[in-house]
C-alpha cells in the first residue's frame, strides 16, 4: 500500500514581484515562516510578475500537492489596478483550470484594521522616548 499524499487546506502569498532579488526573497521568508507555523496547511508563494515562481506555477504545486481549496492572501497594501484587475483575472483563469478545487482570495493587508497598530508600534520603537505616540 503506498503512502497517501498529504492533502488539505492551501495558501498561496501573493505579491506584485520585483526586479530585487531581495525583496522577492522576503516573500519567500514570510511563506516558509507561515507553512512552520500551520504545519496542516500547504504554504506557496508566487508573483504576479518580474520574478519567479509566477501565480499560476504556484497554483499548479498547491494542486500537485494536494490542496483541497486555495486561499490567495492579497499581499499587497492597497486595492490598486493590479488587485482590481489583474488578480481576478489570475483567480479565475485558476478556477477555470481546477474547478473541483475552490479558491478565493483576501482582502488587500491595508484593509486590515490592525496595520493602524502596527505604523504605531514601529514608530514608538524608533521615536525618541518624549516623541512617543499615544496609543489609539
């Protein structure tokens, strides 16, 4: 009897992608932090483009890998031409390729309330202490 394949929930990060190596890399980073922290879930990361493993490879490994459903987290700050155009259009080519396989997709990071937290956080960890900023 051969062992089954691993199945579940997948995650795939997605940014813009940049000409930067090191920016690609910090993608990379943030995928491999999360697939540690949620050992059940199946982690990929891809770019919309200048950089690789584009949307659809990664979309491709999550099938191959398994993956009962895909959530696209948006890792972007703001809803800009991109996440109102070309996102969809990349999550519905998807979904068109795999339609026994549910995917959707998140809101944009700067939709989130708590990036208000953070920008103050940051800020108090690099103000002078009298500088400080009053927490909200």
């Amino acid at each position: 009897m051969s062992p089954s394949k691993p199945s579940g929930p997948g995650l795939l990060i997605v940014d813009h992608g940049s000409r930067n190596p090191e920016s690609n890399e910090q993608l990379e980073k943030l995928a491999s932090s999360i697939a540690k922290a949620r050992a059940t879930w199946l982690v990929e990361y891809g770019h919309m483009e200048l950089a690789t493993p584009s949307f659809e490879t990664a979309i491709d490994q999550l099938v191959s890998r398994g993956a009962t459903e895909i959530l696209v987290h948006l890792h972007f700050l703001g809803d800009g031409y991109h996440v109102r155009e070309t996102l969809p259009a990349l999550i519905e080519g998807a979904r068109k390729r795999f339609p026994e396989i549910p995917i959707h997709a998140t809101d944009t990071l700067g939709q989130d309330p708590r990036i208000v937290q953070i920008v103050i956080d940051r800020m108090d960890a690099q103000s002078p202490p009298d500088r400080q900023s009053e927490k909200v």
